[in-house]
C-alpha cells in the first residue's frame, strides 16, 4: 500500500478551498462595510445629546467643535462627553453638523432636529 496523497487529490483541494474563499471574502467584506456604516451612524447619534447639551451650556451652538468651545470656560463637545467620535464637527449659532467617518464609511447630522444621513467617506465638512 502506498501512502501519501496523489498530484489529483491535492489539486481537488486545491479548488474546493478556493472556491469556499471566493464565496468568503465577499461576504466578509460586505459585513464589514455595513459594521462600519453603523458604527459611523451610532456615533453621530450618541453625539446630538452633547450638541445640545453644549447649547443649554452656551445658549448657542457657536464655536461648538470637538476640543473646545468659544468661551474659556467651556470644553466643546468632548468637556460634555470625553468618549464622543467625530470626525469633523461645524456649527453656527443656531445650527451644527456632526460627522464621523469609520473606515470608509460615513455618518453626518445637521441640527438641531436633522435625521442621521449616509454620507459616501471623505465628504465631512
């Protein structure tokens, strides 16, 4: 009896793990791309109870960004929530964008009272 496994059989695998990582890395990726477009939405709607919390703080949304905010003794946004995830925050005085980008996919807010909006990645203002 000989032992060992012939040049066919190991081809035949060959092919059949192929043919399942064709089938899984498509998959994958797409769940990938969709975790991270939730990620990017769930991030800009943890932020919208800061925004206006800074504006109940300010009485405006005026220099309203990530790290500080336009009077000395404010924080911005992050003096609110330290834990907050934006990309890019810009905001007037009754007004303010939030966006964050995970990976390449994006979330923006416009406020007050906007809908979370899908955004393609690299389009924060």
């Amino acid at each position: 009896m000989q032992a060992g496994l012939s040049l066919i059989e190991v081809l035949i695998v060959l092919v059949i793990i192929g043919i399942l990582l064709a089938i899984a890395v498509p998959s994958y990726l797409g769940f990938k791309d969709r975790a991270n477009q939730k990620a990017a939405a769930a991030n800009v709607r943890s932020a919208i109870p800061s925004a206006e919390a800074y504006y109940s703080d300010n009485g405006n949304y005026t220099s309203m960004d990530i790290t500080s905010g336009a009077a000395p003794n404010t924080a911005g946004l992050k003096g609110i929530d330290a834990g907050l995830k934006l990309t890019k925050v810009t905001s007037t005085a009754t007004t303010y964008t939030l966006c964050s980008q995970v990976g390449n996919k994006a979330s923006i807010v416009s406020g007050p009272g906007g809908t979370v909006t899908d955004v393609a990645a690299g389009t924060c203002p």
